[in-house]
C-alpha cells in the first residue's frame, strides 16, 4: 500500500488494528477482491443512478463483513471524506457523528 495519511496517532493505530482483523478474517473480506471503484463511487461520480447503485451493492457487501466493525472506527477517527466504510458512506458517517455529538455545551455540575 502506498503512503496512507492520517489525521492522528489514533488513526493510525486504528488502521493498523483494521489491517490485522482483515489479516486474521476467517474468510477474505470484500473489499480485498473486488474493484476499488465499488467502495468509491461517491468520488466524481457524474451518473448518481449508477454511483446510488454501486453504493447499496458496497454497503451490501459490508453487511456480511468481519471486519465491519473495526473499519467504521478507522473511518470516524480518521474522518474519511470518500467511500463505503464499514458499511456507511461519507453523508452516513456525518450524521452518526453529528448525533453523537449532541446539542450545545454539556451542563456544569
């Protein structure tokens, strides 16, 4: 793989740990033998039926992934702007993280 860049030491622990439940599946996970393309399609896509298509068919193939879990973390923490991710798109992980984050300052005890 060529130089991968992350936000924080956090993203890249977070990446190691990814790459060694992808090592340690008990069956190869789908984003090592399929076209790079389904897993990106929300990159300069200028057909949105076919990019929505190939997007339900990338978070399908995450459904069934053993590794789900584990890719979606890397994908929060590193605030991935493109591709599938543990079975969410860019706009899927926004909202979760925006929910997470709550509304206005926490109350002072």
């Amino acid at each position: 793989m060529g130089a991968q860049m992350f936000q924080t030491r956090l993203a890249k622990e977070k990446w190691d740990e990814l790459n060694d439940a992808i090592d340690a599946a008990p069956v190869v996970v789908p984003c090592q033998n399929t076209d790079p393309d389904v897993w990106f399609s929300d990159r300069d896509s200028m057909d949105v039926h076919s990019s929505a298509s190939t997007i339900r068919q990338a978070k399908a193939f995450c459904k069934m992934c053993p590794v789900k879990t584990q890719c979606l973390e890397y994908a929060i923490i590193n605030n991935e702007q493109h591709g599938i991710w543990g079975g969410l798109s860019t706009q899927d992980r926004n909202k979760l993280k925006a929910s997470n984050r709550g509304r206005g300052r926490p109350k002072q005890a």
